[in-house]
C-alpha cells in the first residue's frame, strides 16, 4: 500500500502505520492501536480503515486484522489501568487538595459514581474519541475487577473496531469517507467535555465567591 505524502504529521503517521503492516502484517495494526490508547491524539479512525484496506489487498485477512486491532486495544486499556492502579485513590486525594477549584467531595463523588455505573462507562467509553482511552485510568484507581474491566473492554472495542476496520475493507480507497464522520464525532465530543469543564469551573468559583461573601462579617 502506498500513500501520497503531503508534509502533514497525519500523513507522516499514517505512511508510518501503513510501513508497519506491510513489514509485520497485521500484528503491526495491533501495536498501532495500542500505541492510540496511550496517546490519544493518534486517530483510531484513521489506522482502523487502513488495516481494513490492508486486509481488502490480501495483505492479511479480515479475520486476522479485527482480532489484532482488538488485541492492541485491550492491551494499551490495560496499560492505563495500570497507571490508574498505581495512582489510586489515596495519591489522587493528595494531588486534589493542590489543585485550587477541586475539593476531595469531588474525588468521593466520582468514586461512588464509577461505583454504580463504572460498567457502562468502560464500555460505551470505549465508542468515544478521547474517553477511550482516559475511560481505563478511573477504572484503575477504583480497582474493577481485572476480568470485568477486560471483558468490557474487549466487547465495546470490538464493535468500534469493527465498524473501522470494515469501512477501510469495503470501501477501500474510499475509506475517508467515515474518517470524516468521526471526526465530526470527535468535535462533539471535545465540544461537550469542554462545555462541562467550562460549566464546573463557572459553578465552582460562584460557590467559592458565595461562601467567602457569606462568611464577612456583617
């Protein structure tokens, strides 16, 4: 496979991925998906549909490309559990208490939401650019059991993998096509998490201005 080279970093990483699977075969596909799940910046739905197109060119199978790219999402998930794990609750409290506008009520409610419906979050959060990856840290530092963190990984990866990697093998050099629908995703995606932030930081400092105002003395 070969692609035409523009300068840009995206066509240097691509090229990069597209070199990797012609040396090593699909395995290849599957440390660049790993590789994606520890730096998100790196987009799945561009080195998913390439390992799709791979396949549609014989280079390996279909079969070979959806098992390798899920193999390399479940092993860069269990990687940021790990850093999760490491991290934990109690040294996650201590870097709270440093940071201004987070008080340890927040670290405790997100622990006893994660609590609740920690289950779904992996999942889904494997169906979303960004949370894909960050989705697996929480999970660490709440301790989900291994297996059940895996299993859930392993299911919601697949589908999204899928849906990729099967773009990238029937529409062939087409396969832009749905790299473009998920960017359109991923604004989204930065666009409501940076809303939420903006909201929390808003409400967060009225609180702190509330209380100072309401502790003056009259």
């Amino acid at each position: 496979m070969a692609l035409a080279s523009d300068g840009s970093w995206l066509t240097a990483l691509v090229d990069a991925v597209v070199g990797l699977m012609n040396l090593i075969g699909a395995p290849g596909a599957g440390l660049a998906i790993a590789l994606e799940n520890l730096f998100p910046p790196l987009p799945s739905e561009v080195i998913l549909p390439m390992a799709g197109l791979a396949a549609a060119r014989g280079s390996f199978t279909l079969v070979e490309a959806l098992a390798w790219t899920t193999a390399g999402s479940v092993a860069g998930a269990f990687a940021l559990y790990a850093v999760g794990a490491w991290l934990g609750i109690d040294r996650l409290r201590a870097l709270v208490r440093r940071m201004p506008l987070l008080k340890l009520e927040d670290v405790d409610r997100t622990v006893a939401w994660f609590a609740r419906h920690g289950g779904k979050a992996v999942f889904f959060g494997r169906m979303l650019p960004i949370f894909r990856s960050l989705i697996s840290i929480p999970a660490g530092v709440t301790r989900m059991p291994l297996w059940r963190f895996g299993m859930l990984t392993l299911a919601g990866s697949f589908i999204w993998n899928a849906v990729f990697v099967m773009s990238g093998y029937l529409l062939g050099d087409q396969w832009h096509v749905v790299e473009e629908y998920a960017g359109v995703l991923q604004y989204a995606v930065i666009a409501v998490a940076a809303a939420a932030l903006v909201w929390f930081m808003v409400n967060r400092v009225r609180q702190l201005r509330s209380g100072a105002v309401n502790s003056d003395p009259a």
